[in-house]
C-alpha cells in the first residue's frame, strides 16, 4: 500500500511539471500591485478564465503568453470589452501570432504546445466609478 501510495505521488509529480507557467508579477508600483492582487487566471484549451477575488472592479486586463521553445511565438487576452467586478469571472480566447510587423500571422491552436506557454499579466487599469 505504501508502495503504491509513493508510485502515484512520483507519478503525480512528473505530470504536474508538464503544464503552463505563470509568471508571477514583478512590477514594483504600489498601485498596480494593488490592482492585481486577488486576481487569478486560468489557460485551457485557448481560453483565459479570469477571476477578480481583489478590493477593485478591473476596467481593461490584459496577459499575455510565450513559449519556452518558440522566440517568435506571441499571444494575448484582453478583457477590455466590460468591467470586471469584484468576485467576477470572465472569459476570453488568446489571439496566438507568431512573426513581426509584416510577416507576423495569425496561428491556429492546433499548433501551439500549452505546456511551453508563459503567461504574465501585461495590464490592469482600475474600473471609474
């Protein structure tokens, strides 16, 4: 039994090392750090499910992702579209490119590894009362 309980844990840990990053935030601003306090998020599938356990509703959120393996690789998620109240969840899909200015386009998900993504919040602005 001990045996057994020790096989899973080894197994559990070697998949547990094969999923996303996420970075954690490294801004030194007061304010901002205030704003994305709380605030959690999830990568599955294409989607980024955000949810706001902070004291401030979020006006515009944005997180993007790179790849480990893939320099040229570029993704991003904005939740500008509405405000994010406190307790609130939203959704939105990652716009995945890769390339610059005139040879950058659009890649298709099938094509991108989610265990090589690095995900960061890029911008958290604060919702006007």
């Amino acid at each position: 039994m001990k045996k057994a309980f020790i096989l899973s844990a080894l197994l559990f840990a070697g998949i547990s090392g094969y999923t996303q990053t996420y970075k954690p935030v490294t801004s030194t601003n007061k304010y901002y750090l205030q704003t994305v306090k709380g605030i959690t998020y999830t990568y599955k599938d294409g989607v980024i499910e955000v949810k706001n356990n902070g004291q401030y509703a979020i006006g515009t959120l944005s997180i993007i992702a790179s790849s480990k393996v893939d320099s040229t690789l570029f993704g991003i998620a904005l939740f500008e579209d509405t405000t994010l109240g406190k307790g609130e969840t939203a959704r939105q899909s990652v716009c995945f490119s890769r390339g610059l200015g005139k040879d950058e386009k659009e890649i298709p998900l099938k094509e991108i590894d989610p265990k090589s993504l690095v995900f960061s919040f890029d911008k958290a602005t604060r919702a006007i009362k």
